[in-house]
C-alpha cells in the first residue's frame, strides 16, 4: 500500500473547485467502500459506485521524445453514500500523491482501479475534491473486437480516444457513461506543437521552449468522449453563420481534409433543423493522418477522423452523435444502438435531402444486407460486438419502422423531442420504447418485438 504525502500546490484550474471547502463526512459517520465497477451489463468493471462527478480538472505535460505524461486530476464529486472508500478507473499509470479535501489520502492500486481511502469518511451528499497527482506513459488498450483506444502514439505527439474505455489511460476518472461531468483541461507540449481537446480554447501560452493550450467543456461529458490530440496540427476558428464557435485541426498529412472540414458548419445548420437546438457551446472536428487511428469517434464538440474516412456521409454522421449519443448518452453499453442508429439515421435523411436517395432506399438496403440481422440491436451479445453492423444498420431500422407506424410530422417530432427530453442527460433502451409510445400515442410493441427485440429477419422489408 502506497501512503501519500499532501500535495505541495493547487494548478490554477482548481478555481472552481476551492469553492466547495473541506466538505468531508464527520468524525461519527460510519461510511462503507463505494462499489469497484457499477455493473455495466457489457462492461462490469468499469465506473465506481458511491459518488457523482461534477467536474474534472486536468493538469497535463507531456514529452513526445520519451512518451512520458504527467499529470494532476483535480476530481469534484458528491457522495451518493457514506463513504469510507472509494474507487477510480487508471490503467498503468502511477498515482503518487491523492488528497481529499485537502488531506492525504492513502491510496492502493491493483489493476485499473485505484482505491482512495480518505482520512475521514465522507457523509452522503458531501460535495468532496479528490486530487491525483500521477504519471507514467500511458498506454494503447486494445478493445475484445482488436480495435484500439486509449493513448495512441502519433508521429510528433499523440491521440487520445475512449470508447468505450479508454479514457483511463491517460486520466483518472468515474469511467462510465452514466457519469458526465464538465471539464477544464490544460496540457503543455512543445513549443510549435499544437494540443486540441474538447469545448472551446481559453487560452495558449508560450513561455520558452513549452506552450500551454486550456481547453473548457461547459456541458457534460461521458468520459468516453474526451479526446486530446498532439501534434502539428493547423488549428483554425470560426464562426457558424448562428455564431457558433467552430475549432477544427487538421495535421498537415491530412490537409486534403480541408474541404471536407469547411462543411461542418453547413452540417451542423442542417442537423438543428431536423434535431434541435445544437446542444453545445462549439463545434468542429479532428483531422488526423492515416494510420494513427482506424475510426472516426464521435468525441463531443468536434468528432476525430481519420484522413482516409473524412468524407461528408462520416461528418454527418459524427455531427448528428452530438445529438444522439453525445447530449443523449447511453443509460448502459447495451443502449449503444440509440447512438449509432440515430446517427446512421441521419445518414440517410441527408442522404434524401442532397443526394437523390430516399430514406426508403437506404432502408432496403440495410434490410437486404444480412450482416444487419447477426443479432437485435438492443441485445449485443457481447462487448465484443457493441459496433458491429445490427447496432447501426439494424438500428436505423428500428427507427424507420417507427416512423412508418406514427407518421412522417409525428416523427420528426419525435427525433426534436427525444434530443430535447434528455439533453445532457442518460437514457436507455427502456426510455426510448417508453417515450415514443407516449408522444405518439402509439402501441409500437409489433415493432419492438419484430425489429428491435426479434431475432429472424421479416419476409419482407
């Protein structure tokens, strides 16, 4: 068991979070460990019981010639128990120092989990700061389907993406996404570097040989959606005719992304029209060069895609998660189909809308293609097989035969509704099924049963 020692110094992110005091339980509280993992039905051990993140701040340097990052996690959080530990999700990175609340905490780590024992129980409802200083160099996890997230080297720098766990490779976190939070992110690199995360850029500062870039995420975040890349890229800002801000990077290897990238703000008018509100302060997106990376993630404000798929039909697609995935988040991963087929979804409807193919006809194709009925999209049989073709494709269905059941007005409304009703919010299967019935006024259990639920294809599409 490692004891720490207290931490010498708070970083500057830490303002928000001085604002709580010493909240910690009293010396009569009698707490119990929070849970290691909350029982994910895909992903048991990943997130922790007996608290809420609030908000993360991160203090990050890091050197690209020794791979080495070091950090310090600034962690606010309630107690939703008492409690007299508590854990967090750290894959192969050392914590040297945890304090809570301003006190030394002893701290264990076994695996990916780090337990936090602080001092003095915490009492239900607390509002407690956890710190962790750490460091190491963090690592690439590669996923049961071989795909691979984390930490991923990049010639000059680096990437960071998480789903659906990578996140706790390069910082401790509550790592599930039925726990968001908001997020300030400040991360030194070498000078002529550039370091591109979520929200919108606060500040980039030079002092010698090293620059700072602080990255603000205002809304909540799943931590599988945080996202930091390093390295040359051209950082660019503008402005969506509404006045968004929009932040797009591009490495230079993949500067034939340009054109494509211009298109965000265009997508983004659009998908409000048919969506909603767009649901955060900025927008944009991560062009990365081939081969760092073999996905395009919807990582939230400004999607990561690789050179090779950065083409409009991948962008609409990463652009309508910030919708559906993104603000709606997935109550469990066995939900992962209310991300991917609202998304693929809206590939079809842009589809119709600028390419001459009716919703209709992306239909009967996804219905035609047999690798769509390997299983139901809200049943995946395994971690391994969360993004195979049923989540997305069969998916998209689900949602179509929706709406030929409640009408095209209905709908539409349906798909404003559902983004307004949990934005920024958790939601599963369950409350999916449960509010269209209600707003359509609708028995959509044939629907259910056959497409979402069933196992045999339909005779006919």
């Amino acid at each position: 068991m490692h004891r720490p020692s207290r931490l010498r110094a708070l970083a500057p992110a830490a303002a928000l979070l001085l604002l709580v005091g010493c909240s910690g339980g009293s010396g009569g509280v009698q707490g119990t460990p929070g849970a290691a993992g909350v029982r994910d039905p895909l992903f048991p051990r990943l997130g922790n019981g007996g608290y809420d993140v609030r908000h993360y701040s991160l203090t990050l340097d890091y050197d690209p010639g020794t791979g080495r990052l070091a950090g310090t996690a600034e962690i606010l959080a309630r107690a939703t128990q008492d409690l007299s530990a508590f854990n967090l999700d750290l894959h192969r990175m050392s914590a040297e120092d945890v304090t809570v609340d301003g006190e030394a905490a002893a701290a264990d780590q076994a695996g990916d989990e780090l337990t936090v024992r602080p001092g003095r129980d915490l009492t239900e409802g607390a509002l407690f700061r956890t710190v962790v200083r750490y460091s190491g160099t963090p690592r690439t996890i590669t996923d049961a389907d071989g795909s691979e997230e984390g930490w991923l080297k990049a010639p000059g720098g680096a990437l960071a993406v998480g789903e659906p766990a990578g996140s706790m490779a390069w910082f401790p976190a509550n790592n599930h996404p039925g726990d968001k939070a908001t997020y300030d992110l400040a991360i030194n690199v070498p000078r002529g570097l550039k370091a591109v995360s979520n929200g919108e850029l606060a500040r980039e500062t030079t002092d010698g040989p090293r620059t700072t870039f602080v990255w603000r995420s205002a809304e909540p975040m799943a931590s599988y959606l945080a996202t930091l890349a390093i390295g040359p890229y051209r950082l660019t800002s503008s402005r969506t005719p509404q006045g968004l801000p929009v932040w797009t990077a591009t490495d230079p290897a993949a500067a034939e992304t340009a054109r494509v990238s211009a298109q965000v703000p265009r997508i983004v008018e659009w998908a409000t029209e048919r969506f909603g509100p767009y649901p955060f302060s900025s927008t944009g997106a991560i062009a990365v060069r081939e081969g760092v990376v073999g996905y395009a993630l919807e990582t939230q404000n400004r999607p990561v895609i690789p050179a090779g798929q950065f083409d409009t039909t991948t962008l609409v697609h990463e652009i309508a998660h910030q919708w559906y995935g993104n603000s709606v988040s997935p109550g469990t991963w066995r939900d992962m189909w209310l991300n991917e087929g609202f998304a693929t979804y809206a590939q079809w409807l842009w589809a119709e809308d600028f390419e001459d193919t009716p919703v209709r006809d992306s239909y009967e194709e996804a219905f035609a293609d047999s690798a769509n009925w390997a299983f139901p999209p809200a049943a995946p049989p395994s971690a391994a097989r969360i993004s195979e073709a049923p989540v997305y494709g069969r998916g998209a269905m689900v949602l179509h035969r929706v709406r030929l059941a409640v009408g095209d007005r209905a709908f539409a409304g349906l798909m404003k509704g559902w983004a307004k009703r949990y934005r920024h919010a958790n939601a599963s299967t369950a409350d999916f099924t449960a509010y269209a019935e209600k707003v359509s006024g609708k028995d959509l259990d044939p629907v259910w049963e056959t497409w979402l639920y069933g196992k045999d294809r339909p005779s006919r599409p």
